[in-house]
C-alpha cells in the first residue's frame, strides 16, 4: 500500500482514538472529583524506599488541581488552502465566533461563505470529523478548539508565541490537559519511489496527497515534519510534562502509529558515537532525563528519583530492569511479573523493580540496560521493529510531594497483510493489534454517557494496568507517521 494512503488509515485511527480519548478524559474529570477526597487522604508523605516496588502506573495522585491545555482535533481544509485555522486565528477567537466568522473579519468582510461547525469545548457529543475531498463541492469542516495555555518555564513554541502562556493554565481547576502532536517521519526509499506526498507545516497542520489526487488535510496542536529535530520535540510538546512533574503533577506520554513510523525513535532515539551525552539524535526519554537532573542541579532541589520500566510482551508483563537477569535477554524467556488490584490503588504490577538514580548518567544506564533487552524481530515494514508495549516510568519524590512520569512507546499498530507475517509474528502482530484495539474499546466504553457499557479493562494487559492512568493530569499523545 503506498506509504500516503497507510498513513491516511493511521492519521484516521488517531483521531477515532484522540476524540474518544478526550471524551474519557471528561468523564474521568467527573470520575476524578468524585474520588478527590480519598486521592488526597492517599498521598504517601515522603515515600522513598525502594523496598517495595509498587506499580509505577498506579500513583497516588499529589494534592493537585486538574488544568486544562489546548486540545484541536484534526478539522480538514479543500485543496485551495482554505479551512485550516492558524493558531494565531485560533487564539483570538471569541466565545461563539466561528471559524468562518473570524476569517470573515480578518479579511474585512462579514459575508460567511463556508458552513462551518465549531466546538469550543470538548463534549462526549462529537463525533469523527468527515473527511473532505478537496474535489468536494462541499467544504463541511468541524472544529474543535479550546484555549492553548503553556506554563511560563515552558519554552515558547515557535507557532503560539504570541499567545497569553498562563492564562488558560488556571481556567478551570478541574479540566485536564491534553496535548496532540503528530510527528511526520522522512519517507524511506521505498516509498519515495511511491511517489507519496505527505505535507506538514508549522501551524500544525498535516496534508496527505492520495493517488486519486484528492487533498486531506488535518490539525493537530504541533505537527513536526520530516526536518524538525528531536529537541524541537523535547521543546514544545515534552519540556512542559516536565516543569509540570517537578511541580509534583502526574504526567504520562503515549508514542502511537504504525509499524516502522518512527515511535521508538522519538522516544529513544540515536546516541550519539561520539561520547556526547545529548546527541543530536537523542530522543524523549533520554532528554527528559537530562533535563531533569540539569533542573535539579541548577535548582539545587531536592529530588529523590526512581525508574522502572517494563514491557508488555504477548500479555506478559516483562520487567526490564530486574537484577536477576543477564545483561541481554531479548531472546530467551524472561520471568513474567502478575498484575495485581489493590483495594485503593487499582491495579499494580508485583514485584517491580524499582531503582533509585541519583545523575543522568545511572538513569541512562537503566534506560539503555532496558531497552536492550526489549523484544524486537524484523519485520517486512522495519528491521527492528518493537514487537512490546514499553512503560519507562520515573517517580519524583520531593517531600510529601510525589509525583510520576509515564513514557510509554506503544508497539505498531500494523495491517498483517502488509507485514507479510507468519508463526510467531504473526501471532505477536495479532496480539499487539488486539490491545490495541482493546484500548479503544476501553475509551469508548469510558466515553459512553449512559455509563451502562461494561469497560473492558481486562480484556488486554495494557488496559488493565493503564485503567488508572487517567487520572493523570497532563497527557500527551504522538501519532508517528
Ligand atoms: N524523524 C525521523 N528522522 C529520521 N529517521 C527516522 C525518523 N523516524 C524514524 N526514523 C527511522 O525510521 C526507522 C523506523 O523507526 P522506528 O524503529 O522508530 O519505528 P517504530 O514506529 O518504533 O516501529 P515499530 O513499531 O516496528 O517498532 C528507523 O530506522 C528510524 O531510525
């Protein structure tokens, strides 16, 4: 399939899950309020023995309010370039002005041409926005835009630099903040000689050329092409979980997409050969590694910091970092570790190895220890394709403040015609996709309004364990494509 209309298909099932996804984080506000009391009667002052390695996803949640940050759901514009707003439109929107309304004005005509549906607020009621062929007559778009807020450490990003940076951040205590980035990778040969077409630009819109000419294009809150820079990643769409997690703020980042997109590579990304701690090429975690300890450093805070990080294998769940195994095991078996429900907690994974960093250098350890021994196998679509769901999570203790980061490389979503699969593949393809395809029943089930839909939390692994990481108060979520 030519690499433009595969990423067509995945840009397509981001949004499905991007939409849900922000239904279920309003229902989790409510479900969040609810439990507020108990949340707060359970942080754990001061807790920073190892001793008892706890489930990195189920944290209790700091004494904290729950914000609210930009969230724009992909919209789509006609090949003439119309439709996508600006982030420079969207900031100067007024409450009820449509889109249309404003390029009206900002043309200095009041004559609306082009129905538009806006959404200032994200509800359960939205559904998948239609796509719009730029051949259509008809230039039907939805939008859905809600105030971008940065905190004021947080570099400012090239596109909303103009933009008030705490205003929104204090809006509503009890919003939560998501953010939705889509990181285009440079076409591999292959499919250059496919002649696809996939454009980004620094408004964060995204437009995929099929072969019957048809133009697509849609909006997300960053949108990196092929040339932006792993620390133009870091910068806007990361550096802000980490101002927040020192704050003492639960945070958690998904990378998301298909087979060979380039997850494991915005999050881990290359190091450098030359000795250099923070190549060029390094990726999230290793950045957010560094960026820690220089904050603390320089801020002479006083952190106590743990890691831990574990794959899901199969619907085993593998812990990286144990003691017990050899340096490189990726291809033996390795002990599984059970999931377990606390009675308060939810659900946590027994036995996990925690350690205790104290530099960047012993986080780095542990994260390269890990990453060596994660299962990879080539597949047709990437030589060295993940084949787990991988959760690093870094837990910052600061007094009775404690707060936990979950970075989470998500295995390929992959169509198994294309990755020509058999035997183990195929069953390890089948299994990654029916978690994934569990997560978004999750999500739906969480987004039903009624409330009369069973969640299937325990239909996959992922789930189960990731059932109480919606009470984290920043996501982040990068379609890779
Ligand atoms: N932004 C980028 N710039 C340069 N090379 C990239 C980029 N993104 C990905 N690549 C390259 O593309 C290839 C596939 O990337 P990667 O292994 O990260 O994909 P993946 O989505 O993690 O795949 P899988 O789900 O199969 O593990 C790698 O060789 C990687 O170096």
């Amino acid at each position: 399939m030519p690499h433009s209309l595969s990423c067509l298909a995945a840009i397509q099932q981001l949004n499905k899950i991007i939409q849900h996804t922000m239904r279920d984080i309003n229902l989790t506000n409510k479900w969040s309020n609810e439990n507020k009391s108990r949340q707060n009667a359970s942080v754990t002052p001061n807790s920073t023995s190892k001793a008892t390695p706890k489930d990195p996803l189920n944290s209790s949640t700091t004494n904290v309010t729950i914000e609210m940050k930009t969230f724009i759901t992909p919209s789509k514009r006609g090949k003439d370039g119309f439709a996508t707003p600006k982030s420079a439109a969207t900031s100067q929107q007024k409450p009820g002005q449509s889109f249309s309304q404003r390029k009206a004005h900002a043309s200095g005509t009041d004559s609306t041409t082009t129905p538009v549906r806006n959404f200032t607020t994200p509800s359960s009621s939205f559904k998948t926005p239609d796509l719009v062929r730029s051949n259509s007559v008809s230039q039907k778009r939805k939008l859905f835009n809600t105030p971008t807020a940065k905190h004021p450490d947080t570099p400012i990003p090239r596109k909303n630099a103009n933009q008030s940076l705490h205003t929104s951040m204090v809006e509503s205590e009890e919003e939560c903040n998501v953010t939705v980035a889509v990181r285009v990778r440079p076409l591999n040969s292959k499919e250059r000689g496919e002649g696809s077409t996939i454009k980004t630009d620094q408004d964060g819109v995204v437009t995929v050329e099929t072969s019957d000419g048809s133009t697509l294009s849609y909006q997300y809150e960053h949108c990196f092409g092929p040339d932006a820079t792993q620390m133009e990643v870091f910068r806007d769409l990361v550096h802000p979980l980490l101002t927040k997690a020192l704050e003492g703020y639960n945070a958690c980042l998904f990378s998301y997409g298909q087979t060979g997109s380039g997850k494991t590579f915005s999050m881990m990304g290359i190091e450098a050969v030359d000795g250099c701690k923070m190549g060029r090429e390094a990726g999230i975690i290793p950045r957010f590694g560094f960026s820690l300890f220089e904050k603390i450093n320089r801020g002479k805070l006083k952190v106590s910091i743990e890691v831990s990080y574990f794959e899901i294998y199969n619907e085993k769940i593998r812990d990286l970092l144990s003691d017990d195994l050899g340096p490189s095991l990726r291809h033996q078996a390795k002990p599984t570790l059970r999931v377990r429900e606390h009675p308060q907690d939810g659900p946590y994974v027994e036995n996990l190895t925690v350690q205790s960093v104290s530099s960047f250098d012993s986080l780095q350890g542990w994260l390269r220890l890990g990453l060596s021994r994660r299962a990879t196998a080539a597949s047709a679509m990437n030589d060295k394709s993940s084949r787990s769901h991988s959760i690093f999570t870094i837990t910052l203790t600061q007094g009775p403040k404690r707060s936990k980061v979950h970075l989470v490389d998500l295995a390929g979503s992959e169509r198994l015609v294309n990755t020509c699969a058999t035997g183990d593949r195929l069953r390890e393809g089948v299994r990654i996709n029916t978690s994934l395809l569990t997560l978004g029943k999750v999500i739906n089930a969480l987004a039903d309004k009624t409330k009369k839909s069973f969640v299937p939390y325990r239909d996959s692994m992922l789930t189960w364990i990731l059932s109480v990481s919606t009470v984290h108060k920043f996501i982040s979520l990068v379609g890779n494509f």
